[in-house]
C-alpha cells in the first residue's frame, strides 16, 4: 500500500507549539493549496488542509515558519475520529507531515540568502557566500564563450535505452 502526500502552499494562521503529558512537541496548523484549474471570469479557488507534525519537525516548523509563509512538505494522509464536547462525533482528514521545507530562497538574519529543508532529525542548510574582496567584478560563467570543441558527441546505441 501507499500512502504519500506532497503539497505546496501558504500557512493559514501562525503555527502553534504545544507539548503532549508525556513532553513529544506537536503542532497542527492549516495551508492553502490554490488549484491549478481557474474558470474564465472566476477567481482561483483554493483547498484549505489541516497538518500536523511532530517532535522535532513540530519545532523547526513554529520556529521559521508564521502566517503566509510558502511552506512545502510530505507526508501522509491520515482520517480519525473523535467525541466533541457536545457529544457529536467528528471526523478529521489531515496530513501527517514527516518533510517540511522552504519553498525557494529565504533571507536570513546575516544579510545572505540560504535554504533549509527538515527531514526527520536532519537539517540542511547553505551558508551565505563570502563577500568577494575584489573590486573588479567577475564575469559571470557562460557558455556562449565556449566552443564546439568544449563539449563530446557520445555514440548513440537503440540498446542502451531503458525502455
């Protein structure tokens, strides 16, 4: 069996860290998640999908993450069942994320640009570029400077095709 979800969209309200009796961190928050379809002279239409994420990934996501934020993760769907406080019985639809990570590049506090990604315990990060010391501006890499001679022709065999 299998079940995966990966979605891409913007935090609904500021996420909120609370800790469970036995002290695991959890927070649940929603995203919106516009739809790709738009009817002529409608507006984009967008669903709304409650997340929850747990220990660790519950941290990092209260930590860099607030409202209207761009936030991308994977994880899985999971249903459940509960009792009110009025007696009715509910029944909840929400994705259990196990991946969460910025979309695109974020500023961060020293001037420079990175990007982080939160997969379990593991913590990806891209340290800003040094300032260049040069006062001569670098010509940027481009192969429009570059030759026929620059590149191979491999050989081409029908077998080697994976398919």
């Amino acid at each position: 069996m299998l079940n995966r979800v990966i979605l891409m969209g913007r935090l609904v309200a500021d996420p909120e860290l609370k800790t469970t009796p036995s002290g695991v961190s959890v927070t649940s928050f929603r995203i919106a998640v516009d739809r790709n379809y738009v009817k002529s002279g409608e507006e984009r239409k967008a669903d709304f999908i409650d997340i929850v994420c747990w220990r660790s990934t519950a941290e990092f996501v209260c930590r860099y993450f607030g409202k209207g934020s761009l936030i991308a993760l994977e994880g899985q769907l999971q249903t459940r069942t509960y009792q009110a406080k009025d007696g009715t019985n509910r029944y909840v639809v929400e994705v259990v994320a196990d991946n969460v990570s910025f979309t695109g590049e974020r500023r961060d506090n020293s001037g420079g640009y990175g990007s982080q990604q939160y997969a379990g315990n593991q913590s990806y990060s891209q340290a800003p570029q040094a300032p260049q010391t040069s006062q001569t501006p670098q010509t940027p890499v481009s192969y429009e400077s570059g030759s026929a001679a620059d590149f191979e022709d491999l050989p081409f065999n029908d077998n080697d095709l994976p398919f």
